[in-house]
C-alpha cells in the first residue's frame, strides 16, 4: 500500500510508513461523519486526566478549527481521582459498594451518579458528553473482579442518565500506565485496565452508546516506541505527547477526517489542476516564481509544540491534519514558500511535485492555529476556576452565617461569565480562516 502525496507528511515533521498500519487499530464509531455537529454542546466528564484539560482542549480545538463556522461549547468536568461512580462528588463508601448485594449495589450507584451529574454535568445541557474512567477505579492493582462489577454498574447508570436526558454519550476506556518497562502490557494493572476497558465496550453495545477504545491505540504507541516513556509526563498522567496521542486516537474513532484542504498547481500552463475546500485566485509566474492567493474553508488543526515528538509516535499529521500544496513542472532545485511573506518551509521541486502537507510547518496560518489552541487553553483555565473556586466554593460555617457570601457569589459567577463569553467571541473570530498570499520562488543559494 502506497501513501498518496496528498496526505504526505509535513516538510518538517516525517511519519514512518510502518505507522499507516499502526493507524488501522482505529476504528471510526460513525464512517464519515463526524461525531459532533453544529450547535452541540459537549462536556468532558472524567478523572484527573480529563481535569488536565490537554486532551480535551486539542478535540476542541480541532472541531472548531475545522468547522469555524459552526456553533460549539466545550465544558471540561473532570475532578482529579474521580472514578464511574463519582467518588470526589459523591463520597460512596467503597469497601459497602464493591460488597454489597445486587440490589444494595444498584441503590448505592444510582445515588452516587445521580448527584454528581445532577450538580456538575446535566446544568450545562449538553447534547455530547465523554466519560473518561477506569484509571482510578481498578486500584492501580490486579483485576479485581468486585471493583469491574461497581465500575460497570456505575457505566451502565452514566449511559442511562444521559440517554434519559437526549445525550449523546461516548465512554472511553482509560490510557495504559506507562511505567518505564520494556513490556508495558504485562504489567498487572495494565492487564486489570485492559479488562475493564473490554468489559466498557460491551457495556456501551448493551445500552446502544458509542465507545472508544483509546488503551490499544496508546498501548501499541509504547510497545512501538524505543523510549522508555512516550507520553512526557508521569506513570498515570501523560504530558503533552502523550495527550496528543489520546487526542488522536479519539478524534479518529469519531469519524474525524484528514483534509483541511488542497491545492495542486500545474505549469504548462499555468493553471489549477485541482482543489478542495479552498479557492485560489491571483494565480501569476515570474521568473519560475508562483505566486496565488489562497482562502480555505478550515484551518489546520494545531499541534502544540511542546508535544511534537508524539508526531513520530502516531501518523496525527496524515490522519488528522492535511493542508496541501502541490506544484509541478518547476525546475530542479530548492525553493522557498513564503506565506503573507513570512517564509514556511524551504523544499525541492521534487518535494512540490510530489504533494507537501504544509499543516504544521511554520508560517503564519500555523501561528493562527496555535494562537487558537492558546486562547482554548485560557478559555478552559477559566471556566476551571469558576467551576470549582467559585460555583462549588464551601465557606465554613462561622464565616458564611450571616454574611454576604452567596450575593458576592452570584456576582463573581456573572463576572467570570462574562469573561468566559468574551473569550469565546474571540475563539470564533480567531477560528475564521483568512486569506492569503502564496510565493513560491527559488531559494537563495544560502537557503539551500
């Protein structure tokens, strides 16, 4: 199987082709659609993972860089050591729930979710929630068989509360530990997480919700890779490479799609061959120097760049990501393309002739898209704050009896409100595409 140009690598980032297999573990929930839509609302529920908001801000930063024009809010309700039956909200006692009876176990669940989703999810009315469990709940020991039942239990409640209120849920298995071992996979809690993570699979088929399997995705990442680690943070919690990684996976078993656009320019004569999802006009040639204005329809989804070494771990830029520039016919030798006049990437005519994907490769369409990532990321740090400093802020009783507490509340929600707003009215201006100017010219010979 041979890798068209049109979905070739970046000029600056290289995916081995061995990866185009690798990517095949990933299975779209729902063949060429998109999972979120216009007008969606979608929460992130889970653990300290999902509290990290790095995974989840790279999702929504890819569904609002690839459909700028639609309508999206993205909450993050994650709360560090969470589990399935919502212990930091709920405070079940564990030792009762993983002994009890059917009927007592029931009970205890359905208390235990109900209250949680009650207080900190169902308020934001979303129409799409991810459910991000397991890492906490299986102990960070071998199966327990007991632990599987309370956390399937608690699933299968999650899944019919938001059923109950028109959700659309996605469960997703837990990520492996990456401890630093050669055979990651043999590891006890790992084969514990495995098991859990099957069992959710079955759990989402018997109550018709989607489910992504991101643990085999991220296991045969660090089997694959010659690093002791690849996820850049600790054992459980994955730095930016690693979030990257998770981000992916997920994104691709929601039917995410590769292009952002495409260009191919032939030069006798001058003229477009072929386009998609953008339009080019201005087209002109001098002195083996081309030159056109470009308006897309997307911008790339944008990488940060403190995680690009997951790029060499997974093929995020040929599955995710495709903004492609293709010349043909120029001369041989080294060319410059410069983009508003700010040089990208330096390439040969072979290069140019064979398709470039220019998504993450400098310049400054890849500045707005990181820009983007950026104010997503400050966005979601303050919708934190307001969340858990301020809406769930509880003041001892000596200090809130008869005091002023709950009217400087309310008002400090209605300022970060606002705050929040203002930032999301400049995600979406920031998330239009713009038009601009391409110059492709010979290289200066110090450029070479």
């Amino acid at each position: 199987m041979k890798t068209s140009a049109l979905f070739s690598s970046s000029p600056i980032i290289t995916i081995p082709f061995a990866l185009a297999a690798f990517a095949m573990t990933i299975c779209a929930a729902q063949a060429g659609e998109f999972f979120i839509h216009d007008g969606d609302r979608v929460v992130f529920l889970g653990d300290s993972i999902t509290e990290q908001r790095l995974y989840t801000s790279y999702i929504e930063a890819y569904a609002l860089s690839r459909h700028p024009t639609w309508k999206l809010v993205f909450r993050n309700a994650g709360w560090g050591g969470d589990t399935a039956w919502l212990r930091q909200r709920s405070h079940t006692n564990e030792t009762q729930l993983f002994a009890a009876d059917d009927a007592t176990l029931l009970a205890m669940v359905k208390k235990a979710v109900d209250s949680g989703l009650d207080r900190d999810v169902l308020p934001l009315k979303p129409t799409v929630v991810t459910v991000d469990f397991g890492m906490n709940d299986h102990e960070y020991q071998a199966f327990r068989p007991d632990i599987l039942r309370a956390y399937i239990s608690s699933q299968t409640e999650i899944a019919r509360v938001f059923a109950s209120n028109g959700i659309k849920a996605v469960f997703l298995t837990p990520q492996p530990i990456e401890d630093k071992r050669p055979d990651p996979d043999q590891d006890v809690r790992n084969i514990s997480l495995k098991a859990f993570s099957e069992a959710l699979g079955s759990m989402a088929a018997r109550e018709k919700a989607s489910f992504v399997d991101q643990f085999e995705p991220y296991m045969q990442a660090m089997l694959r890779s010659h690093e002791s680690t690849i996820g850049g943070g600790n054992a459980v919690h994955p730095g930016l490479p690693g979030h990257t990684i998770m981000a992916w996976a997920i994104l691709k078993s929601l039917g995410a799609t590769p292009l952002v656009s495409s260009v191919s320019i032939g030069r006798q004569p001058l003229r477009v061959e072929t386009s998609a999802a953008c339009r080019v006009n201005n087209l002109t040639e001098e002195s083996d120097a081309v030159s056109f204005d470009r308006l897309d329809d997307a911008l790339p989804m944008p990488i940060d760049p403190k995680a690009d070494s997951a790029l060499a771990i997974a093929p995020i830029i040929s599955d995710l990501d495709v903004y492609n520039l293709r010349i043909a016919d120029l001369p041989k030798g080294s060319y410059t393309i410069s983009i508003d006049g700010e040089v990208a990437a330096t390439v040969s005519a072979d290069d140019l002739a064979q398709g470039l994907n220019l998504a993450n490769s400098g310049g400054p369409i890849t500045k707005q898209s990181r820009d983007l990532l950026a104010m997503v990321v400050r966005k979601n740090d303050l919708y934190f704050n307001r969340w858990r400093s301020v809406q769930l802020f509880s003041a001892p009783e000596w200090l809130s009896k008869g005091s002023d507490l709950e009217t400087r509340r309310t008002a400090e929600l209605a300022r970060l409100d606002r705050e929040i707003d203002g930032l999301e009215a400049k995600i979406d201006a920031l998330r239009k595409p713009r038009l601009r100017h391409f110059l492709i010219a010979p290289a200066p010979k110090d450029a070479e």
